[in-house]
C-alpha cells in the first residue's frame, strides 16, 4: 500500500512534467483531490518543551495530556 505523501509527490511529478492538470494527475495515481491538497496543520514542539513535557509524564505518570497541558501553563 502507498501512503498519501507518495501519492502526493507522484502527482506533482506529472503536473510538473507533463503539464497534466491536477485532477487527471490524481486520478491517474488513485488519489482524491483533497488529500492532495491537504496541508497538515501538525505544530511540532521545540526541544525545551518537548523535554519538560517528557519530565512531567514521567514525574507524573497519571496524568492525562490535559493535565499535563495545564501543567505546562503554570
């Protein structure tokens, strides 16, 4: 199976080379027009918080990502 992203390239591929037109293109490698266009919206976190995050889990194993999150608010 191929996943999305490859998909994705594999239509730009021939949009660029072949001056084809995105919806060919996508039906050609199977995939529908919005998950070519799909843009994640995936804010990855910076180190510093991510390894304060990482230290509150592991201090606090019970807690849910909620509680965490407002932990990290204070």
């Amino acid at each position: 199976m191929v996943e999305p992203a490859a998909k994705r390239e594999a239509a730009e591929y021939l949009i660029k080379n072949y001056q084809m037109s995105e919806r060919l293109a996508c039906r050609l490698v199977v995939q529908s027009l919005s998950t070519k266009r799909y843009k994640s919206r995936n804010k990855t976190l910076d180190g510093e918080l991510k390894i304060k995050l990482i230290q509150l889990a592991q201090a606090n194993q019970r807690f849910g990502y909620r509680r965490l999150r407002a932990c990290l608010a204070n």
